[in-house]
C-alpha cells in the first residue's frame, strides 16, 4: 500500500520506478482501514467493501496485469498451454 503524504514512501516509490521502469504498475493502492480490516473477517477487500479506493486500485491493478498477459500472436507458444492430463483409471 502506497501512503504518498510520507517522504519515505515518495522516495521509495520514485526508487522503484528508476529501477523497474518496464515491470512497473504504476497504479498506487491506497492505505485504507477496509484493506487492513477485510482480513479479519476472513474476506478480501473485494468481498468485505468492493467499492472502497483500496478494492478498486487492487482491481485496476489485475486487469492491468491480465492486459500485459494476454497471448498475442507472435509471443503465443501453443505447446506452453497444451498439456494433456491422464484421467482416472486411464493409462498414459
């Protein structure tokens, strides 16, 4: 969690930056008390408050993370995803 009234946290944050320019999600996920509360509920802050800042920078970050991931044609390995599982009782 990113709180960026800290100079701590600024000077850390601008370090990450310089170093992993490429890696980087830039998208801060706030310091808020219902990401710190929803585990002890044994919830997810996207179950305990869906809406709150916190659940909504965690859900920017996954979908930023499942658009770097997507297959594009000339990075699609076909036998990376082709794996055949034996089934019970089956011989392989």
């Amino acid at each position: 969690m990113f709180d960026g009234r800290t100079r701590l946290a600024n000077d850390v944050a601008a370090n990450v930056r310089s170093h992993f320019p490429k890696e980087l999600i830039d998208i801060p996920i706030p310091r808020a008390v219902r990401v710190s509360e929803a585990p002890s509920y044994s919830q997810t802050v996207m179950t305990y408050d869906p809406l709150s800042p916190g659940a909504i920078a965690y859900m920017q970050v996954a979908r930023e993370i499942a658009e770097r991931g997507k297959a594009t044609e000339e990075n699609f390995d076909s036998n990376v995803v082709s794996i055949n599982y034996k089934k019970d009782g089956e011989i392989a």
